[in-house]
C-alpha cells in the first residue's frame, strides 16, 4: 500500500509504503503525484520504505525510471529524500541511484537525517 498525505504545515508531501509494493502500485503513486495540480510546483517528498518490500523485478526498474522522469516534467523540482533500511529493499536503491545523478532524489537511513536535507534543500 502507498499512502501519501501532503503536510500543509511543512509543504512536504510524506509518502509511506507498507506491505507489498509491486510495480503497479508504485507506477500508480508516480502517475498521481505527476497529474497533481495541487502540490507546489517545487515539490519536497519525504519517502518512508522501511514497512515495504518491493515486489517488481529489475527489468521494471526501466519502467519506472521513466514515469519518474515524466513526473519531473511537470514540476519546477522534485526533491525526494527516502529512507531505505531493510537490504531486501536493494531495487530501490539501485532505481534512485539512477536518479540522483538529478540532484533531486536523496537516500537516507534515518528519518531525521531526511527531514534535515529537506528543510535545507
């Protein structure tokens, strides 16, 4: 499951996955972030993997790098700090290293580590 709440105190859309994350799931996550008209133009997401395990194979990893890439279109900025701390969690790791070389994306440890980097970015 992906739940995303916007944070209106903090301007930070804070993503949560939990059980399951197939490719499905996550495209669909991309795809509502992307047609959101709401959320500021210079978007700041906080992402919480340590609850999930992705389900998706590194083929899908192609997939999803694009509908990222098509999200960051639509948007001034994207700056996504994501806390991965489960080494199962190793797919994720390997897509957002991808999309880092953007400057944009930031894999973090520690909740607080990730916060820190989005209120100062």
């Amino acid at each position: 499951m992906v739940i995303e709440k916007f944070n209106n105190q903090t301007g930070i859309l804070e993503t949560k996955f939990v059980g399951e994350i197939t490719l499905l799931k996550l495209v669909n996550y991309i795809i509502r972030t992307k047609k959101n008209k709401i959320y500021p133009r210079n978007l700041k997401i906080f992402t919480d993997s340590s609850d999930a395990f992705f389900n998706f194979s590194i083929k899908d990893l192609n997939i999803i790098m694009e509908e990222n890439l098509k999200s960051l279109e639509k948007y001034d900025c994207i700056i996504d700090a994501i806390i991965v701390d489960n080494p199962k969690n190793t797919v994720l790791k390997m897509l957002y290293a991808e999309l880092t070389k953007t400057n944009k994306y930031k894999i973090f440890a520690t909740k607080k580590a990730a916060q820190t980097w989005l209120i100062t970015n």
